[in-house]
C-alpha cells in the first residue's frame, strides 16, 4: 500500500512537472500580436508613386492576373482596387510609343510626429509625384529629403499640423537567428496587411550593394512591403523590408531587411544634410581564407587582407601596405572583409583613426586621417577578385617555388607578357600541371611581387622567403600576384617533399 501511494505521487509530481514545462515553453510563443499590431498599424503607410515615362501603355498585370468567380467564371473586369493602381489589363493598344503616367506602390513608416517617413530608394527613384496614404485613408504629399542607393534607404517628409503617430528603432544587433518578427505593409496594393515571421539569417550578402548586411526572414514579404518596417516583439523596427528572394515574384519565405543600425545612421545623415557623406580609406581587399592565414601565421582567418593601397590616399598616408591584415578599425572588429567597408563609410571625415593589422607575423597599430569619399570614384574599401585563363607557358623555369616556376623579369619578358616596366618581383614562367598550384588562378606572365608579405626583387630573393616558410614549416606560402597592374593575394600550399 505504502509502495502504491508512493507510486501515485511520483506520477502526479511528474504530470505536474510537464504541464509546467509546456506552459513555459508554450509562454514563449506569443499567443496573438493584435494588441501590438493595433499600437503599431497607426505608423506604418502606403506610398504610391507616379511617373511619366515613355513606351507602350500596355499594363503588366492582366499578363499575370486572371480574375474568376467561385465556379470559375471569368469576371470580365478588374476590381475596382487594382484599377486604380495598374490600370486596364490591356490598356491602350493603338502607337508603340507614347509617353504615359505609370504608378507604383510600396510602404514606409513615420519615425518623427514632424513628418518624416523612411522607405526604400527604389521606391521613390525618379518619380515625379509620392503620395502617402495613412491607415485611416487620409492621404498626403510627400518631397524627398534624401536618398541613399548604396543602403537602399530614403527620407520623406510630409507637412501636417498635426502630431503623427511614430514608431522607434531597435538595436538590430541584439537580434538573434529565431527571434519573432512582424511585417507590416502594402503588398499588391493590399495595404495594411500584417504578417509574422521569425528571422532566418543575419548579416547575409545577396550582391545588392558594397554595404550588403541584411537580416533574412520567413516572415510573408511581397511586391508593395519594400520600404515597409519590420519590427521586434517590443514593437520596436529592426529592420527595413527592402528584397525578396523569389522565382515567381511571390513570397516563398526568404525576405531581407536593411537592418536598423545600418539604416539609422543613413537616415539621421540625410535628415540634417539631405545627402550622405562616407569615410574613404584607399585600400583594395580581399578575404582571409584559412590557407592565407595561416602561410602568414595568424591563429585565424579574420580580418581584410590589403591588397593594394591607392597612392596619396589616408591608407597611404597613414603607412598602410600591401599585406597587412587589418584586424581592428578604430577599436571595432573586423571579423570579415565585407564588414570593413561599412565601418569606414560610417567613420566621420577628418577623424584621426587607430588600425590594428598583422603584418610579418605581428601586430602593429597605425594611425589613419579618414577622408571624404568621392562616390563617383567607388567604395570605401573596395575588394579584388582574380581568375585564371587556364593558360600556361611551356616554357620550364630553373627555379620553382610550390610548383611554380619562376625567373627575373628580363626585357623579354616584359615585351612578351606586356609587364609594366615600373613592376618588380619575378615573372611565373610555368606551373607543373601535377601540383595543386596549377589549381589556383595564377598563369604564365603573372608577377609574384612580394611572398609572405615581404616585397621579393629577384628569384634569389623569392627562394630565400620561400624557404624561410619551409623551414618555419608553414603548409601554404601568400603569394601577392601583379597581372596588368590589377593585384591580388593567393595562398599557394607547399609541394610536400
């Protein structure tokens, strides 16, 4: 009996323990956003855009959209609603060419009770007249503050004499992979439309930009959300709904969003001076790999490697080389390339900056001046790429380091691999097809100019490095290659004996 009872209890502690448990997890997961969505819905608008343009007035949509009824009877005509947005489905057939007025929809979010709205560039980009439409379906003129491209980001502003509802930035780094997101915005002309989601990726780069660092989401985002805000569980925006990742143009769960604390600096900027400003470094860079970090013996592979630093610039001023790894800009990590350019493009014009690198197997700090970038010119920092042809020389050198075949650049050399006559190091010959040199994007005619981050003028020079590295037993040697003035840094694995 004694034994039963003890049985009995042990069973309810147990029962009591889990449904405790499932109502912990279970607290979690919000039950409902409404209340949220009510306090925030006021905030966020719809923005249609007009421009005059020349071309064929056919619309669009009646190529993509088919009305039916509950049978399946053709409606006829298009509801009223997408009228007004798109036009007729086949519009005025008569002339190719004809200058006509085409609208465009998407989102945006009041920041300021004065008047401003933050949206995409891309969905103000030369159009002639913006018109905001609140949640209530009041409507309002708006004029451009500003507008960035590179963040994909613009400001608007509208006057009114009445306070508007606003909502606030987040800090977009405290949000984590799984984290609950809602989007709010005007997909297909359907404004107000509320979906959720939870956010999928950090810091992805979809080749949109030099400043590419999106947060994904599966939350739902269509054509009409760019511009619109995504926002966190405290109802705060953490990000900017600015691209879709979609066969069909439709929503199969990958959206990205410019995150806040990329974006909020863009938008104060263009709020105080209509136009942005960013720091200018002068370097070329490419990627750390883990075989370049460790043939120049760093622990691991963060950071931008220098491949080139542009004459007279503050890199050049400030004593920046070629070779040096750039590990901290002004006390901020630089755990990637890609991050290194955002974090000199934010850096004020004429600050005096501290830059941690590595360089000969040390770290050194260097003191750099940031200068105004001329955005016609390009990047902060821009980053180098090299491939091979796939050619080779048959022509077998004397002396090869890592399967590499390499001479002194002779006049000949010169004049038949059209080397500049300003470029010093020693010319690569041949590559032995059989060495996993012959892998890499390197050909006959390239100018390895310095090994290991140490400039080399001659072939004694370039074996006496290389040895160097084989004697520290070191599994790769950092090659910088010179091909028609462009550089590039590639680690190339020492040919086991």
């Amino acid at each position: 009996m004694i034994r039963n009872n003890a049985i009995t209890r042990l069973l309810v502690a147990i029962t009591v323990f889990i449904l405790f448990a499932v109502k912990a997890t279970a607290a979690n997961a919000p039950q409902s956003f409404a209340d949220l969505v009510e306090k925030l819905n006021p905030a966020v608008v719809n923005i249609s855009t007009t421009q005059t343009i020349e071309g064929s007035s056919l619309s669009p949509f009646g190529q993509f959209f088919h009305f039916e009824g509950p049978n399946g009877d053709n409606l006829g005509e298009l509801p009223e609603l997408f009228k007004k947005f798109y036009g007729e489905p086949f519009g005025n057939l008569e002339g190719n060419k004809q200058k006509r007025e085409t609208t465009s929809l998407g989102s945006g979010f009041v920041i300021s009770e004065k008047g401003y709205i933050v949206t995409n560039h891309h969905v103000i980009d030369k159009a002639d007249e913006i018109t905001i439409i609140f949640n209530d379906d009041t409507e309002a003129t708006a004029k451009v503050v500003g507008s960035d491209a590179k963040t994909d980001i613009a400001v608007l502003k509208i006057e009114t004499d009445k306070k508007l509802p606003f909502v606030k930035f987040g800090n977009s780094d405290k949000a984590r992979v799984g984290d609950w997101v809602i989007a709010i915005g005007n997909p297909f002309g359907l404004g107000g439309s509320v979906s959720a989601g939870i956010i999928s990726a950090r810091a992805r780069d979809i080749n949109a930009g030099p400043f590419d660092d999106f947060i994904q989401t599966d939350a739902a985002i269509n054509r009409g959300n760019s511009g619109g805000p995504m926002f966190n569980v405290e109802g705060e925006v953490i990000g900017v709904n600015s691209a879709i990742f979609s066969p069909s143009g439709g929503n199969v769960g990958i959206g990205f969003a410019v995150p806040a604390n990329l974006a909020e600096p863009v938008i104060n900027q263009l709020i105080e001076t209509g136009h942005i400003e960013r720091g200018w470094l002068g370097v070329k860079i490419q990627t750390v790999t883990d075989e370049i970090a460790e043939s120049i013996g760093m622990k691991d592979s963060n950071g931008a490697l220098v491949v080139d630093v542009q004459a007279k610039s503050p890199a050049d001023k400030g004593g920046l080389k070629a070779g040096d790894v750039i590990i901290s800009f002004d006390g901020k990590d630089v755990e990637t390339m890609r991050r290194l350019p955002r974090i000199v493009a934010e850096t004020p014009v004429g600050k005096k900056v501290p830059v941690v690198v590595w360089r000969k197997g040390e770290k050194k700090t260097v003191i750099v001046t940031i200068a105004l970038l001329d955005e016609s010119d390009g990047d902060a920092s821009k980053s180098a790429d090299g491939k091979s042809d796939g050619t080779k020389d048959s022509k077998k050198a004397d002396v090869a380091i890592a399967g590499i075949g390499i001479q002194d650049i002779t006049k000949t050399y010169r004049d038949t691999y059209n080397i500049d006559a300003n470029t010093k190091g020693v010319v690569i010959t041949d590559i032995d097809p059989k060495s996993e040199a012959s892998s890499k994007p390197i050909k006959a005619g390239d100018v390895i100019t310095a090994i290991n981050q140490t400039q080399v003028n001659s072939v004694k020079e370039a074996k006496e490095v290389f040895d160097a590295a084989v004697s520290k037993k070191r599994k790769s040697v950092l090659l910088l290659i010179n091909r028609g003035g462009d550089t590039l840094f590639i680690a190339v694995p020492i040919e086991k004996k």
